[in-house]
C-alpha cells in the first residue's frame, strides 16, 4: 500500500502518511467480522402441551356432563350425540394438532374431513335423511382433495406459488359449481342459482394470478407486497 500523493510505502494499519500527512485511502478495506450467521435460523413451533391438556379435559369433562344429564333425564342419548360428536369434531380440528411441534397439513386436512364426514353422517342418520351419500360426501372428498392438493404444492413446490394461487382459486370456483351440482341432485333445487357468481369471482381473481405469474414486474410487484 502506498501514499496517494507522495508514492512512499506505507505500513499496515496507518492512518496518515509519516511523510506527507495525507489521510491513507485503502480501496480493499478489510470485512469487518461479522457476529451474526450469513442466514437466519429457522424457526420452530413448540407444542403447545399446557393448551392440549387443557382443552382435551375440558371437551371429557363436557362429554361426561353430557352423558349424564341425557340419561338422567331421558334414559337415552338423545340430543347428546350431537354435543358429544361435536366436541370430537371440535377436537380433532382445534386442539389434536397441539399435541405436535410442527403439524403436516397434508395429514390433518385428510383427518379433519374425516371427523366432519363422521359427524354428518351421524345428523344424517338422527334425521331419517338420505342425503350423505348424494351430497355431503363427494362435497367432503372434493374439499379435501382441493385443499390437500394445495396445501402439498405450496409446501413442497420451490416456486410458481401464483401459478398454484391462481389455479386453486380456478378450481374453487368450479367446486361451488360441484356442490351446487350435488345439491341439485340430492335436493332438486334450481341449478345455477349461486356457483356462477361464486365461479366468476374466484375465476377472475384465479386468472389475475396467473396473468401476473407470467409478467415479471407485475410478479415481483406482488411477491414484494404480499411477502408471497
């Protein structure tokens, strides 16, 4: 390293030049150490055990209370299998993914229309309807497999997730059309009353994002402004 103004030699580390007093300019300073990691660490959910405890006693306690009161009053379960598969339903949707540090998505959709299904099924059968079979079942397994769908595209696909926003909202508007569909099958009611509203705005929204998936300012517009 050497002076700017005068050419003689300098040693490491001086500030000024013991010749002619010129400040030393270095155009490769060296890096600063740094006290942090070039990445940040990632974050981890912690099971939330106290919570769990907490709500599965409440919802045994509930169910208990329930039992009781049904038999002492009536001798039969009567309106107590809807709390009952209720609080399950409830449980299996709010408080059995407590129990993990990181719940998979992928799994516990799948369970939670499973229990939904169970506890339609069982109003169907307290009703006299004949309706699960027509209607709430292929809306269920249409449902989980939109969202499981999803749900593993966004998780494990690196990139194109507006391609992925856009066609999921795409095929929401087509499954209000499905229900509708099965909803005039089981019910007899008048096709088209809703599903093309419900299909034009899911459908316009869908086609923007895939519209701005293939133009890269309007993607990085929207990738910046909704942290997408």
């Amino acid at each position: 390293m050497y002076c700017v103004k005068c050419g003689v030699k300098l040693q490491e580390g001086v500030e000024r030049c013991p010749l002619c007093r010129t400040p030393v300019w270095n155009p490769e300073p060296q890096a600063e150490s740094r006290r942090y990691p070039d990445t940040l660490p990632e974050q981890h959910r912690e099971a939330d055990l106290p919570g769990a405890v907490a709500l599965t006693v409440i919802c045994a306690v509930a169910s208990i209370v329930t039992l009781t009161v049904c038999f002492k009053l009536y001798g039969s379960l009567r309106w107590g299998g809807y709390v009952i598969l209720g609080l399950l339903l409830f449980y299996v949707i709010a408080v059995l993914p407590r129990w993990f540090r990181e719940p998979r998505g992928e799994v516990f959709v799948p369970v939670d229309h499973a229990a939904a299904a169970l506890y339609v099924l069982y109003i169907c059968q307290k009703t006299g309807g004949h309706w699960f079979l027509s209607f709430a079942l292929p809306v269920l397994l249409s449902s989980c497999l939109l969202s499981t769908a999803m749900i593993c595209l966004l998780k494990y696909l690196k990139g194109g997730r507006i391609f992925v926003l856009g066609g999921f909202l795409l095929l929401l508007g087509g499954f209000t059309v499905l229900v509708e569909f099965f909803e005039h099958l089981s019910f007899g009611t008048e096709m088209f009353r809703w599903s093309l509203y419900s299909l034009a705005g899911f459908g316009s929204v869908g086609l923007f994002f895939l519209v701005a998936g293939m133009i890269p300012s309007l993607r990085q517009g929207i990738r910046k402004r909704f942290f997408f």
